[in-house]
C-alpha cells in the first residue's frame, strides 16, 4: 500500500535510516537485523573462505555506519549495501585471489613432521618475530608486507607499508641487510 508515493516497506527503512542517523540504538539495531544476511548472503555467494566473507560483512556494515548520514536514497538501503558489498567482494578477490580448493589427495597423507622439527621451526618463527620487533617504522611495516603478502605490486605493498614506491625499494634493501644481521647474530648466541 502506498504512503505518500512510498511503499510500507520503503517507508519503514527510511524511518529505520533517519532514527539511526540520530543515535536511535533500536532502529540501528533493526537495520543491522534487516540487512545483514543480505550482505553475508551476497558476501559467501562469491566463493570467498568463510573468514574473509566474515571480514566483508563486517567491513560493508561499517561503512553503512559511515555513510548512513551521507545516502541520498535511504529507502533503497537494499540496493546500495548489494551493491558496496558485491564491489568489496571483487575487491577483495582482485587482492587475494579465487580460492584455491585444498588437494583432495593432501587430505589424508601422513604428517612425516617430528616433534623436534616442530620445535626448531618455531623458534625460527620467534626468531623472526623478534627480529621484526626490532625494526622502526618504516622498515617494521614495509618488513611485514613483505613477510605477509610478498606477491604484492610494489605500489600495493607501498600503500599498505604507508610509503611511496621508491621509498619503499630504499627501505626494502635496508630492511633485509638489517633482519640479516639481527638473525645472524640471533643464531650466534
């Protein structure tokens, strides 16, 4: 039934939208309750790891916490949450990647790793760490891209270690003759 040229329904979110842009704790609360299985529905139809779909719910609801003051359409919330998350979904699989299914024969082989391999690994894993603690900034940041996501653009690892590109060359040659040294004097003690 129309409502003043709206639908009940429309109607209603644009209520939920102004109420919540003035700090109602309920209709936030009912828009989360309304919209958020749309976002994690549309969020896991794209074949993403459970976590990272999780992690893109989360990200899509606050920007709407963001941007709620700013939408020029608040009855069609609908549209404008499928929207931003299929486009953070697209994002993140241009960054990350399709997942890559684990090999099935991988899945019942034997694990031929001894307690004492276990061990040694990580200690170089707490060797490591604590060579990174170590580092300043830039070279801490620039050091964990690298660690973390080495198949980076190096405009990408620039933007997430907070540095230009050639600054970022600069700090990486830097940066790995001082974990070198740091981890060699760790294995002479």
């Amino acid at each position: 039934m129309p409502l003043g040229g709206q639908t009940r329904k429309a109607a209603c979110v644009k209520e939920l939208v102004r109420r919540a842009v003035h700090n109602d704790e309920a209709a936030w609360e009912a828009l989360l309750d309304r919209y958020s299985g749309l976002v994690w529905g549309i969020a896991r139809s794209h074949s993403l790891h459970f976590h990272d779909a999780q992690d893109i719910t989360q990200t899509v609801l606050c920007n709407l916490a963001e941007y709620l003051t700013r939408l020029r359409d608040p009855e069609r919330l609908g549209s404008w949450l499928a929207t931003v998350t299929r486009n953070e979904c697209r994002r993140h699989m241009r960054t990350h990647g399709r997942v890559q299914p684990f090999p099935v024969e991988d899945l019942d082989s034997p694990d031929y790793r001894t307690p004492e391999s276990l061990s040694l690994a990580a200690e170089d894993v707490d060797r490591v760490r604590s060579a990174l603690a170590q580092l300043d900034s830039p070279e801490r940041e620039v050091a964990g891209v690298d660690l973390y996501r080495p198949d980076l653009r190096p405009s990408e690892a620039a933007r997430l270690a907070g540095v230009t590109v050639k600054e970022l060359l600069r700090v990486r040659r830097r940066v790995r003759r001082r974990l070198h040294r740091l981890l060699k004097r760790g294995e002479d003690r």
